[in-house]
C-alpha cells in the first residue's frame, strides 16, 4: 500500500515537472526560430575547381577547342537489345571418330583457347583408323619415289629424242605418266595434311584441336567417357566481336536508317557509349510480338561484354531534330557515369560543367543543359584536363 501511494505521489510530481518545463519552452507568437544548421560560403557546380595552364603546358598537351553549335542531327529512338554471338561464329567440336577420351581433362567452360591448341585425346577403338596417318605417310613416301622414276625417264626420253634414239610417241607416253604421278603425289599429299590436322599420338590416340581462337562456351564430355563418332565434345565460340539484337515493332522499321551506326549502352555504365555497326545477318522476325530482328557488330572495348547480356540501343531515326550538339570526343564521363566537359574560359583558363546528353549522332552528343551556344569546349586534351584536376596528372 506505501509502495502504492510513493508510486503515486511521484507521478503527480512528474506530472508538475513536465507541465512547467512545456509551458516555459513555448515561444511568444512572432519570434523566430533558429536554423538547426548553417552552411558557410555555400557553392554551386557553377564554382567548381578553375584549371590555369602556362602556354607551355597547353602547347605540350597539344589542346585543341571547339564551339557549341546548333545543328541539325538524326532523331533516335532507343529500344532494348540483346548481345549474341555472331552467326557462324559458335561451332560445336565433336569427335572425328569413335574412342574413348583419354588422358587430362580438357579445358573448362569459360576458358580461353587459341586455334591449334589440344582440347581433348581420343583413343581409337578401330585399329584400322588408327594407322590412318601411318598409311598417309606411306603412300606419299610411295608417291614420291614413282613420281622421281617418272621424271627422270621423261628426262632420258627427252635426251634420246634430241640424240635421234628415240621417238615423239615414246616421249609423249613419258611425259603422260608423268603428269599420273604428279597427281598421285597430289592426292596423297593432301590425304596426309587433312590427317595431321588431328595429329596421332605415340599410342595411337587421336589429338583433337581448336579450330580457331575463342571461349569455351559448353563442355559435354569428360576424360574416360566412350563417344561415338560425330558425338559432341564442346564448344566453342568467337567473342572478339559480337552481335546486339535489336526487337524493332515492324510499324516502326521504316522509320529507322538502317545504314548507320547505333550506339550502345550498358545497363548503368559508367564509361562512354560504344558504337554498333550494322551486321549482315539473316531475316528474322516474331510474329507473336510482330517484330523484325536488327543485328549491329560490336567490338569488343576495355570491359568486355557477355553473350547474353541486356543493353541499350539508340538507333537513328531518317527524320531529324535540332539541338546544341557536341563533340563526343569532348564528352568525359566519372566513376557514377556523370557527364562533363572542359569549357575554354580565356588566358589558358579551363572550368569543369557538368552536362545533360539527349541522345548520340555519329559523332557527336545533342545537350540539353549545361552549354549554351557559341561556348567553346576542350576536345583534344579534356582527359588530361580531368586528371591534372583530380590529381592524376600532378
């Protein structure tokens, strides 16, 4: 009961305490309340860093300046796409012959290989394929030696002929079954070459080889497995330059200039758009969405892309529009993918301004913000610039 009445009289007191703090906290209508923070020289991106230059320095960067003009340039459209191996560029290796793979296990899927390099062993099961080189080199060695007897009877033939000991008909006959030779020799030759292209090993198993540089793209045997002749070993694919696939609705092809370049874009890049060339490619269409496929070439840059991978295309429209444009070779990009440019202040002075790209033409990049008209932007030197700023160049 105390307990009670002590817990009671403490919360009445409380009650007083908080009542009088609230009510001599409050300010008299009219005052004015003290900011909670206070920036001091506050700046904006039209204040960033100025980088002066001696005419020294700007003679051995060798910096040249170009004017923001307003032109007309190429509307574009931007759509989706897909980066695929190149048509004919993806070949599956199988086995020449029956066997059983032997030896180490061959490269795995995602590695490199250069053409000529081993990428499986095969034991052959048929003794008869076995000895296919050794056969090979038999009848060229056999080739030789008729085509040597030939020639040099042709030779003596010739000699008598001159000598009035032998006849025209003799002659023709040698010179005939000479030619027999040649040709034997020939064949046999290349019967020996298409053998060495998967060379036989000392027990007489066979060498299988990449037929060109590329990525292991799948692998579907191992070593001890028994394969058939034609069964699928891997495969392998070219990935210097690749393919972007682009869906276009068939309403809007005609509205697309399918001879120029497009660019593209990585989902959230941070370095500058690559430029796509059109591809010779078959025709290709989905009439579940009514689309047409368009293929670009697209070398591969500093950051490798990925069959497979989504990116974006802008693709250039026949008609036209008209901005402020600027040279791409102007254009720098930053770590978050932000865009700027070096515009020419006067006296070797240079100021940073960050810019709003629109779209690409060629090029050239149309801005919607950040230059106006006649100002003039660093292009040759403008990554020097950027690093001198930021420390790189010191």
């Amino acid at each position: 009961m105390r307990i009670l009445m002590r817990l009671r009289v403490h919360g009445v007191l409380a009650g007083f305490i908080v009542g009088g703090c609230s009510a001599g906290s409050s300010a008299p209508p009219g005052a004015t309340h003290e900011p909670p923070a206070t920036i001091q020289n506050p700046r904006t991106e039209a204040d960033l860093s100025r980088i002066t230059l001696t005419a020294e320095a700007v003679k051995r960067l060798g910096i040249e300046t170009v004017a923001v003009t307003s032109d007309t340039t190429a509307a574009t459209r931007t759509l989706g796409g897909e980066v695929v191996v190149p048509e004919g560029r993806s070949v599956v290796v199988t086995a020449p012959v029956a066997g059983t793979l032997t030896g180490e296990a061959g490269p795995r899927a995602g590695a490199r290989v250069r053409r000529g390099d081993r990428l499986m062993t095969i034991a052959l099961l048929a003794s008869a394929e076995r000895d296919q080189p050794i056969e090979a080199q038999r009848a060229v060695t056999s080739a030789e030696a008729e085509e040597l007897a030939a020639r040099q009877r042709l030779q003596r033939l010739e000699q008598l002929l001159k000598d009035g000991a032998a006849s025209m008909r003799s002659v023709e006959e040698a010179r005939a079954q000479h030619q027999v030779t040649l040709a034997a020799l020939t064949a046999a030759r290349d019967r020996l070459t298409g053998v060495s292209r998967n060379p036989v090993g000392e027990q007489g198993e066979l060498i299988v080889s990449a037929p060109f540089d590329g990525i292991v793209q799948r692998v579907s045997a191992v070593p001890g497995q028994t394969v058939a002749a034609s069964a699928n070993l891997l495969e392998i694919a070219q990935v210097d330059t690749l393919w972007v696939r682009v869906a276009v609705y068939v309403g809007d092809v005609t509205a697309i200039d399918q001879t120029r370049a497009v660019t593209v874009t990585r989902l959230r890049e941070t370095e500058a758009p690559r430029r796509a060339t059109p591809a010779i490619a078959p025709l290709r269409g989905d009439p579940s969405s009514a689309s047409v496929e368009l293929y670009y070439a697209l070398p591969q840059g500093q950051t490798p892309l990925h069959p497979g991978e989504r990116v974006l295309v802008e693709l250039p429209l026949k008609s036209t529009e008209k901005g402020l444009v600027v040279p791409e070779a102007a254009v720098l990009y930053d770590i978050h993918g932000a865009t700027w440019v070096y515009e020419d202040l006067g006296a070797n002075t240079y100021a940073r301004r960050r810019i709003e790209i629109a779209r690409h033409a060629g090029d050239r990049a149309v801005v919607t913000r950040g230059v106006t008209e006649g100002v003039k932007l660093v292009t040759t030197g403008a990554a020097e610039l950027f690093g001198t700023e930021f420390g790189a160049g010191h």
